[in-house]
C-alpha cells in the first residue's frame, strides 16, 4: 500500500468498511438483508421492495466497500487524515447464535489489524454478537481490551433489545464503567410500508433518521443518560430529526406527570450530552444541530462508500456555516480525535 506524502487533516468518523469475510456471510444468505451477485456484480438488498421475483434491486457494492486502497485514495483525494471506519448495517443481527459470535471475533480481529496496516490512517470500531446481553457485554471488554478498536457501532437494537429494555443494564453499564464511545446508526429504517414506490430513496432519506430518532428517543426517555452518565454517545446523520424534535419531546415530557417524575431533566438536557455527526446536507439542518449540541459535540463523516456520500457538499456547508477558525477545526477533527483516542 502506497502511503501519501501529503497532509491531509480531517478526521472521518461516518464511513464504513465491508471485511470480505462479512460479504461471504450476507452472500449466505437467501432472504434480506443479503448480498446478491447478478451478472458479475454484487447488489446490497436490505429493503423489502429491493428483493424478491419483482424487486427493484438493490445497492451497486464494488470494490469500494472492501479495499483499503480505495479507502485510502478517497481520503487524500477528501483531506481526510484518519477514517475511523464502522461496519455497516445490518451488523451481526441476521446471523444467529453461535455463529454470530464467532463472526464478531473474526471481524473484530479484521478491522483492528486496519490501524497498524495504514499506519494510522484507518482505524476501526468493534461490532456485537447480538446472541444474548451477555454475550454483548463480554465483547465491549474485548474490544476496550483491543488497541486497534476504539469503539463500538451498533443499530437500533443490542441483542435484539430496545435501548431501555431493563435486561441491558448490564451492558449500559459496562459501557458505562469503560467510557468506550458507541456508535448508534440506524439498520432498517421504520413506516417502510409507507415509503415504498422510489426504491431505497425515501427508505434511507426518511425510514432510517426517523429510526435513529426512535431509538435515542427510548434511551433518554428510559433513562439511560440518567443513571449512566459517563457513557458517551455518537449519533449518525445528525441525530436523525432529535435537533428538530427537541422542543417537542420537552413539551411532551412536561406534560406527563408519570414521565416527568422518572426523567429528572428535560430530554433536551440529556440530547445535549450526545454528539452528533455533521452529516446532514444543508446548512439550516447544521445549524439545528450546531445550537442544540454546540461545535464541541458535532463531528465530521461522510458515509462513503454509500452513495449519498457528498463530502464536498458536507465541507463546504461546514466552513460556510461555521465560521469561527477554532470550532470548525474542533468539529473536523480535534473533537473526534478526543472522542475515539486516537
């Protein structure tokens, strides 16, 4: 692998990485989520209308979902320094106990050998079985226990459970006690039913922030954020609609007596303590996270190598919109440099 000479500065903490021994477990697969080849080429389906004798069809997945030269000419040809790259949905949910946990050792021990292969350049964060909450919590010590991970990326759900569901205290607060930096990202998207018609558009566009929304909306109305307030928390697409929603989800908490008396603050209080990526596309969506977060909880990504990946956009908008010198460095990169310890 060719390193650059140059000096790229960013730090991208959206992106994802596709290990070829995770493709030969979705290619395994006979329904969705599932990778398909069709005339030598692979396809992603994750969606219902994607697949089946009257599918639209799903994502085009080349090479640049899995070479890290790919990865690497992407960043210098963005200014990215460091890729702290994810694997992407659907994780480990569709593949059973105990094959599941097996993958998560495999694919952990891949992506952390990413870091000393680039020299620095690309490194990577852990993926949960999703068996059982045992299971789950014994990984978070694997991975904080693995210099090449620097954190965890997760779905909606851990081991098939809702943010609140009280089975995963146990996990929250391991999580809790280690001060690993978790990665939410939506899977599936919701109302899907309803989307259907403009093929993975409104899905991904809508289905999947709301879904984000959703779930962090279960964490801090559940309590999460209150009884584990070390846990940090990194939220893809900018929070999915929560900057929008925050006044709203107040008005509702104050309202109900019951809620009220078991969240302690307003939810925007604990919204605030999130950090959100900058991933939103248009500038008055970064200025409704800019002033709920401020520039200390947003971060740069870009989503590559999916195809709403538009980094130039994203980085224009971010020093059009940001234009005090310190912030925009602390959202492009000082912010995540601290986040993951890199």
């Amino acid at each position: 692998m060719t390193l650059p000479t140059n000096q790229p500065k960013f730090i991208d903490v959206h992106c994802h990485f596709y290990p070829m021994e995770y493709i030969q477990l979705l290619e395994k697969r006979s329904v969705i989520p599932r990778i398909i080849n069709k005339n030598g080429l692979r396809e992603f389906l994750i969606f219902p209308e994607e697949d089946g004798p009257g599918g639209v069809g799903g994502r085009p997945m080349g090479s640049e979902y899995y070479d890290l030269d790919q990865k690497i000419e992407f960043m210098d040809k963005t200014g990215i320094r460091t890729s702290v790259v994810s694997l992407g949905n659907p994780w480990l949910d569709p593949v059973p106990d105990p094959g599941g946990d097996e993958a998560a050792k495999i694919i952990n021990q891949k992506m952390s050998d990413y870091e000393a292969a680039t020299k620095g350049r690309i490194t990577a964060m852990g993926v949960l079985p999703t068996s059982n909450v045992e299971n789950a919590t014994r990984t978070i010590q694997e991975i904080a226990n693995n210099k090449g991970l620097h954190g965890i990326v997760t779905g909606p759900k851990i081991a098939g459970l809702p943010f609140d569901h009280p089975s995963l205290d146990p996990f929250w607060g391991e999580l809790n006690l280690l001060g690993l930096p978790l990665f939410v990202h939506p899977e599936n998207g919701v109302a899907l039913e309803n989307l259907e018609g403009y093929r993975h558009t409104l899905p991904v566009g809508i289905g999947f922030p709301v879904e984000t929304t959703i779930a962090l909306s279960r964490l801090i109305f559940g309590g999460i954020l209150q009884k584990y307030p070390s846990l940090r928390i990194l939220v893809a697409h900018g929070g999915g609609v929560l900057p929008y929603l925050a006044g709203r989800l107040d008005a509702s908490w104050n309202s109900d007596a019951e809620v009220k008396n078991r969240l302690i603050e307003p939810p925007s209080q604990f919204i605030q303590k999130l950090y959100l990526d900058a991933l939103v596309y248009a500038a008055p969506a970064l200025q409704a996270a800019y002033r709920l977060v401020g520039a200390q909880h947003l971060m740069f990504g870009t989503d590559q190598p999916f195809s709403v990946s538009d980094p130039e956009k994203n980085i224009q908008m971010l020093e059009t919109e940001i234009p005090e010198k310190t912030e925009l460095e602390a959202i492009m990169q000082n912010n995540a440099a601290a986040f993951f310890s890199l």
